[in-house]
C-alpha cells in the first residue's frame, strides 16, 4: 500500500488476515513475486506482488494501459515473465507453457470471447473437459472403453454445469446464437470443466446486459465458495465493489494500491491516477 496510511489500510502481500486472508490459515493458492513484463522497451508490468487465497476474489483495476491484461497473461503463461516468479499451489510454473499450468489448476479468459463458433455450447463445454483429462486424439478416435467412460463423465459434468449457470436449455445453440452475456459465461463454464484451482477473468462483463449483470456476479461468487480462487480484471467499479475480497490497483504497470474496496478508493494515489 503506497496511498494513506488510514486505518482503513488493507493487509500487505504476506499478511495472512483480514479481507484477503484465508479463514483456516491455507497457504495461498497462488502467488505473484515481484513479476515484470516487458514488450520491447516498454515496461508494462513492474515488479507486481500479490497472494490469492482459495474461495478469495481478488479484483485487478486501473487506467487503460496500466498493465492488468499483460499481468494476467504472465501468470496464465501466454507471456513470459522477464523477471519475478508465479507459484501456483506452491509449485514455481513462472516458465511452464499455458497447457502446463492449466493442468496444475490454473485456467483464464481473455479480455475478447473466444469460444468456437462451429460448436454448439455443450460441445464445447465438451472439448474444454476433454483438455483436463488430457486425452490424446488417438485415445478419441480408438474409442477405448476408458474413452466412452471418460466421455461419459465428461457429459455428466457438462450437464451439472449447464444446469447451475441456468444454461441447459442452451446446450445446443451455436455461438452466434447467443448473447454476449451468454458467451461469457459459456467462457467461464468452459474454465469450470478443466475443475480450476485458480480463475483468471479479464473483464467478463464486457457484453453482459445490465439486468444480468446482478446474476453473473451471484454466479461468480458460487464459483469462488466452491474454493476456487479468483482474480478479475474490470473496469465497472459497482461490479469489483460487490465482488471483490481485496483490490489491487495498478497505473504505469505498478501496483499503486491494494486493499479492501472501500480502502483503495478512499486513497488519494488511487484518486489522482484512477478515479479522478
Ligand atoms: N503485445 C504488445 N506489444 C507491445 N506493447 C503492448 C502489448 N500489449 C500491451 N502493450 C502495452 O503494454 C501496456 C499495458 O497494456 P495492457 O494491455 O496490459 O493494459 P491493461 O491494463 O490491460 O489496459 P486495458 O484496461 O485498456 O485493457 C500498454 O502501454 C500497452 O500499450
Ligand atoms: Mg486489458
């Protein structure tokens, strides 16, 4: 925290109380150190630290420009960090492929849906689950005994899914059949087959309808009872408001601020470079 030294001042990285901290003294679930991204001679992500705890949402904001969409795909993998480290579950991926870390329980979307259009919702639900059992495409296509079970499985969890996010009666309209809300939670329930530890979100409101929008942070905090824990990049602020068990904010690729909600925007630092 770099703003005013209030009372209001939300715990640091390392503390293990207050908003962020976990109830039963878990280690956190993931782990940013000092993490630095760099496209060419821009710094966009200077030396970033945070914890995430299991069941905990943790809110990215800022300025356009900031770095929050360049952190998170350090921590998802897709670009590579030039200097810190990322520990998920306490195991360093800070060089393993996206792939990788997906398979030790870190999955994300991205800041634009990227579902397949060719697919109906329950094929790619499908398709997203068939990547966390990690069958091979000779294992599709022998269709083994083992590859009908999995299958079936895979269905079963893909049916359990729909239903919770009110979404069975969508299972087989295509892509461009549904709404933009409708796509991002098909994204995060895309994200829920691979049984994440850890949930990246970069702006899932984009698109979503203001009425729906009350349902999609209720459904966003069942995910996270669940134990898993969430990271959200967003720029609505109502939305990281109701959401959000601590708020890091960043400008010029720093962290300038982090704490409660009501901590971060009743700091002057975050005023000036943010909310002003
Ligand atoms: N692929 C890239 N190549 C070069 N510079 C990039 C690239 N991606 C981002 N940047 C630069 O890095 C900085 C951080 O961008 P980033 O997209 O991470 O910000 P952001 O906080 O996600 O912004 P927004 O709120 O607009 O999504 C910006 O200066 C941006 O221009
Ligand atoms: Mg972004």
């Amino acid at each position: 925290m770099t703003g005013s030294p209030t009372s209001e001042a939300a715990p640091r990285a390392g503390d293990h109380g207050g908003a962020r901290g976990p109830a039963n003294g878990d280690a956190p679930v993931l782990q940013v150190r000092d993490v630095v991204v760099r496209y060419g001679g821009v710094v966009a992500v200077s030396r970033v630290s945070f914890d995430l705890f299991r069941g905990k949402i943790l809110g990215l904001i800022g300025p356009n420009g900031a770095g929050k969409s360049s952190l998170l795909a350090a921590i998802g993998g897709q670009q590579r960090a030039k200097g810190g480290s990322i520990l998920l579950q306490g195991r360093d991926v800070t060089r393993s492929a996206p792939y990788t870390r997906a398979q030790h329980g870190l999955v994300r979307t991205f800041q634009t849906t990227s579902e397949f259009e060719g697919m109906t919702v329950f094929e790619n639900l499908l398709v997203a689950g068939r990547g966390a059992v990690g069958a091979s495409l000779w294992r599709v296509v022998a269709r083994s005994r083992t590859n009908r079970a999995e299958e079936r499985r895979a269905a079963a969890k893909a049916w359990g899914v729909l239903e919770r996010f009110e979404m069975a009666d969508l299972a087989d309209a295509y892509g461009h059949e549904l709404s933009g809300g409708q796509r991002r939670l098909v994204e995060i329930m895309r994200c829920l087959m691979r049984d994440p530890a850890v949930l990246l979100l970069d702006e899932p409101m984009v698109g979503v309808a203001p009425h729906l929008v009350a349902k999609f942070i209720n459904d966003l905090r069942a995910v996270a009872a669940e134990g898993i824990g969430l990271v959200i990049v967003e720029h609505a602020l109502e939305v990281i408001e109701q959401l959000c068990d601590v708020v890091v904010v960043m400008a010029l690729g720093e962290v300038i601020a982090e704490g409660t909600y009501a901590a971060v925007v009743g700091d002057e630092g975050v005023r000036r470079a943010y909310l002003a």
